[in-house]
C-alpha cells in the first residue's frame, strides 16, 4: 500500500478517508460498549475529528464547545460546531440531524439549552454514567446543575485512548504522510541554514513549506534553537542571530489530514567541523534515541524504552502521536510505576536529549516508530547531521548515504 500518495487514484491502494472514518468510529463505539459508560461527551477538536472527521481551524487557545460530540452506547453520534452550515453540505453521510449548531457555553444559559438537544437525541441522562474527555472548573458547575442525576466519570484515558491507541491502517498512512511533508520541510530549512541568519527566518522557510504541501497545522509552534539555546534547551524560536560552528536544534511537525509529523535533528551552521566534546554529546543523545528504539516490541514496556535511553532524557522520552499530537503511550521517569505494554499498532514519537552548557552544546533528535509484530518501524528516514556522528547504529539506514569517503 502506498505510503506517498496523497490522492486517492484508481490504479493502487491508498489512505482511504471514508474507511478510516468507519473504523475510527467502530472502535469508539467498541470502546465504550466495553466500558460502564452509557454515554460520552466529547468537548476537544481533536475527538470530534477522531469520532466524526470534523475539521476545527485550530488556534493558540481551547475554546469549550466550538466542537462537541455526543455518543451514545447505542446510538450514532451527534455533533454541535460553529460550522454546523458547512458540514451539513459538505458531510452528506451523515443524517443531518447529527449535526447541530454551536453549544455556547460562555454562557451559562448555553449549556441548559444544549442539555435539551442531547435529551431530545439521547434521551434522559437521568442515572445514567456520562463519560467526559475534558474537564475544568466553571464547566463542572454548569454541567452538574444541568445534569444534577447523571453521574461523570473519565472518558477520555479510560475510553477513548483504548479507541485511540492502536492506529488504524489509514491513520498509519496519514502520519506517514504527514512525516513526508515534515521531512521536506526540515531539507528546507536545513538548506536556508547559513551563518548571519536568524531562527524565526528558518521557522519560516519550514513553516512556509509545510503550509505549501497542505499541512492543516503545525505539531507545535515548531523550534529553532541555536547556540547558547541549546543547552539549557530553550523550547521556542527567538529572533537570534545564527553564527557559524553553531549548533542548531529544529523541531518541526506538519500535520496531514488531522494527523502529525514530528521530527527533530540537530545541525551545525555552516561548514564547520565539530569539537570532539560536540561529538560525543551528540553520540550520546543519537545512541540513547536508537537503544530505545531497539526495545520496542508487542509486549515490551513503555519503561524498558524509557531505561535504555536514561539519562539522555528531559521530563519526558516521548509520546503517542495521533489526531492529538501528544497521545497515550507516554514515556517518562514514572513509566516504571505503572508500566504500559506495547501493542502492534501504536504509534509514538522519541525525543531524547543530551547537552553540556558549558560548551555549550546540546542535541535533540527524534524519530518516529510504529509497533510491528516483528518488532519497530522507524518511519522516520531523514538522516542526521554526519559530522556529529561517530558510530553509526545498526538501526541507522539513513546515515553513512551521504559521506563523501561512503563507497556503499
């Protein structure tokens, strides 16, 4: 099945959205049939993408209620969304009595009048165990004196990130698709990298491509670090000036379909040649991103991924990545608490970190992985920086391609 292609065509298999759309949903719904709830409320964009393929234009902040699903345990879901016009034209299998208006919940006579809808479509919640997938403050008061006889649990881990964890076929195309569109943009930014320019000026070039491939949004607001920046690793990208023999560390993700890329390589500017202590950093946060790597398997443990990288790691190894970008398994110090095993299927990113202030020099690389019944797919071919690399892994297939003394 093709891994490339966007369109869908004639002549070979590849991403279907009107599959992937029906096997989304039937795993919700099996997922809350297995559970004690009757019903799901589902207030972030990203679950009325997952349950309904509802595209939000996204934005720096959560809104509550600009995107709500409702699904029943014996029920076909019901979305209410500020573009309720549109969807109905443009959605048509679905009844367009599953999509409603917006539920405007900055005020409170919001949520009383969107309590009616779901009764009228859903019936009385009355006794009834309600599954939530967000939660905050000013909604709990609204919602329980609205809904004083239902019961609110967790939704969201408990339900659907049992959905959600294991990817679909058509979800494991779009994230490699969205990597591709990644990958590009990184060889575009890579390529701008020269001493005199600034971080936000290769911000744009990536940004600029991923926006020109497609790319619905971004992984995050995307960084470029140099310098000094890069250790203590500063999370964000700056107007600062980039010298050459600097380091460079660039985190991008575009985002196909709903789905995200997320890719991070470290890069000195210009054509400088390394210190041995740049190398050896370098080495170590490479080794730590492959020895974790090496771990992955059905059966394995989000732990024993997150041990062979330690301690090459800031608060955090990695994640899951998905219609969310940041979704179930985690990798973290407390993974050994609570361990999570891996099944054929799930998709994460591993991010690990290594640094010297004193140099000062840091590294961040990423990859991104899927559990196979053999053991790892790293889907993730764009190559690293070979001035920094001492030895190469036998997990590496990208690196050695490009030495000019390579005689592969």
């Amino acid at each position: 099945m093709s891994d490339i292609g966007i369109i869908p065509v004639d002549f070979e298999a590849r991403f279907d959205p009107k599959r992937m759309l029906k096997e989304r949903l039937d795993r919700a719904k099996e997922a809350i049939k297995n559970s004690d709830c009757d019903a799901l409320f589902c207030f972030r964009t990203e679950d009325a993408r997952y349950l309904m393929g509802y595209r939000h234009h996204l934005g720096p902040a959560f809104i509550m209620g600009n995107a709500v699903v409702v699904l029943g345990k014996n029920s076909e879901p019901v979305m209410w969304n500020m573009d309720y016009e549109q969807c109905q034209q443009r959605m048509p299998w679905f009844d367009k009595s599953q999509i409603q208006p917006r539920a405007n919940f900055r005020e409170t006579v919001g949520m009383k009048r969107w309590a009616e809808q779901v009764e009228h479509h859903f019936g009385s919640l009355k006794g009834k165990k309600v599954g939530v997938d967000i939660w905050d403050l000013n909604m709990e008061k609204a919602i329980k004196e609205t809904f004083p006889d239902t019961e609110f649990v967790d939704g969201y881990q408990s339900v659907l990130m049992r959905a959600k964890e294991v990817k679909t076929q058509d979800e494991i195309l779009c994230l490699k698709i969205a990597n591709a569109m990644t990958e590009a943009s990184m060889q575009d930014a890579i390529d701008f990298l020269k001493p005199g320019v600034r971080e936000c000026e290769v911000l744009a070039v990536a940004w600029h491509r991923m926006t020109a491939m497609g790319s619905e949004w971004t992984q995050c607001s995307n960084i470029v670090a140099s310098g000094p920046y890069t250790a203590p690793y500063r999370r964000f990208t700056s107007d600062r000036i980039i010298r050459n023999g600097d380091p460079v560390i660039i985190d991008i993700g575009a985002s196909f379909n709903g789905y995200y890329g997320d890719l991070t390589r470290t890069w000195i500017c210009g054509s400088v040649k390394p210190t041995r202590a740049m190398k050896e950093v370098h080495q170590n946060c490479y080794n730590a991103l492959f020895n974790a790597a090496a771990q992955i398997k059905p059966g394995a443990t989000n732990a024993a991924v997150f041990a062979a990288a330690d301690p090459y790691v800031l608060d955090s190894l990695g994640h899951g990545a998905g219609v969310n970008p940041w979704e179930a398994p985690a990798f973290s110090p407390h993974s050994k608490d609570q361990p999570v095993p891996l099944k054929e299927g799930m998709v994460f990113n591993l991010e690990p970190y290594a640094g010297d202030p004193k140099i000062p020099f840091g590294a961040r690389l990423e990859n991104d992985h899927i559990v196979t019944k053999d053991g790892v797919d790293i889907y993730t071919t764009y190559p690293f920086d070979e001035r920094l690399v001492i030895d190469v892994h036998p997990l590496d297939v990208t690196t050695g391609r490009t030495r000019p003394d390579y005689n592969g």
